[in-house]
C-alpha cells in the first residue's frame, strides 16, 4: 500500500514527527522550541568563551602588575668568579637555624655566635670545592684565632669524614641535609665561603673556588690584626 502524495502529512502527536497514511515516515522537524535552546546553548557557550579569554588577560595583567611592584628581591653575587644564583649576605647576620654534628646531634647556628668564622658550604662531589679545600685546610693552620667550620650540603657522615681526612681537615663539619641554613643564607650553588664576625655578621662572601690569597686578603680586611 502507497501513501497518496496528494495526501497532506499529518503530525501525529504535535512534536514535530511526519505521518503518511498513519505512519512515522521517519523524518523529524525541530519545533520553534527546540530551535529556541540551540539558540539558548550556542549564546551560553559564546559568553563562556569570552568569559574565559577575559579572564585570562585579567590574569596576565596582574600578574606582570605583581611581578612589577614585588620588593621581595634581594641582591645576587656578581663578584669575579662568583656564581651569580646565590644571594649576596654579606652586611646580614648568620641565620639561626638548626643543624646537625657528625653524631647526629641537633646544634643550633645561635651557638656558633660570640668569635669571628669562617664558614665553608662544601660537598665531596663537588670539584671546585675539592680543588680549594686545601686552602682552607691550610688557613685553618694559619688563623688559630678564627674558628672555621664547613657546612656539608648532601654528604653522610661517613663520607664527609672520609673526604676530611683525605686532606688533613681538622675542623668541626656540620649538616645541612634540609637545607635550612642553606636556604636562608641563599646559597644556590657550593661552594660559598662567609666570613662572620664575633657578632653574628656576614662581613665578607666569596662565592666559587677560592685560592689561598684570595681567602689571606679576605681576611686580612675583615679581622685586621
């Protein structure tokens, strides 16, 4: 049986679907409601776009305004030889921060406080800081009236005695496996030796390998016999 072309379809159910002689022939038309949402969600999704592309120039801008006006800066070495990643303490005090002996004891940096140092950041992979620990070694020798101290970045105990010994080290390395003084000092890279006065005050920074008259120098301008 053949539907008559010259019958005018009838919408069964007012939804839009068409019938031919009392069946769905299958073919769908949008109703004005459901042209009405297409409209509704292609508008929500245009105003989503710009939404989000607002935001991020919002963010952009004040980002670049924040970096801008930021004051929490602080100066880097640029001294010859220095490795320009680290902070620059000297005029500062030596941070008061808890570090550990060879056996394990928790000493605070407080207690270093009251005679002049001289303090090494120092690791035993480290060439540079293999290449100068003579130096200071030796100036240990040279300086009784300067306690010197070496700060270990990452070693063990076992492997910073043995590293000592190879060179004849005599004095005290302690721990910084956290990094909390590390950190507050703002050496990035090792070495960096400081020389600190009785008071607690970085008087001088040489950041990088030293060689003996640079460390005698040094010295000389900041505890002056």
């Amino acid at each position: 049986m053949r539907c008559d072309t010259n019958v005018r379809p009838v919408s069964g159910n007012g939804a839009g679907s068409d019938t031919c002689c009392g069946r769905d022939t299958g073919t769908t038309l949008p109703t004005r409601h459901h042209i009405g949402s297409l409209a509704a969600v292609r508008l929500r999704r245009q105003l989503l776009a710009r939404s989000l592309v607002i935001a991020m120039v919002i963010s952009l801008v004040v980002g670049w305004w924040w970096s801008g006006s930021n004051d929490d800066t602080y100066t880097l070495d640029s001294e010859a030889g220095s490795i320009a990643l680290n902070k620059v303490s000297t005029g500062g005090l030596l941070a008061v921060v808890d570090v550990r002996d060879a056996n394990g004891n928790i000493i605070s940096t407080d207690t270093l406080i009251g005679e002049p140092l001289v303090v090494n950041f120092w690791f035993s992979t480290c060439e540079p800081c293999r290449r100068e620990f003579p130096v200071l070694v030796a100036a240990d020798e040279s300086y009784p009236a300067l306690r010197f101290i070496g700060v270990n970045l990452n070693d063990t105990p076992a492997a910073a005695a043995s590293f000592a010994a190879e060179f004849g080290a005599t004095f005290e390395t302690f721990f910084d496996r956290d990094g909390r003084l590390t950190s507050a000092m703002g050496v990035a890279t090792a070495p960096v030796t400081l020389l600190v006065d009785a008071g607690g005050v970085v008087r001088r920074q040489l950041t990088g390998e030293i060689t003996r008259q640079m460390l005698d120098d040094a010295i000389a301008e900041v505890f002056p016999t």
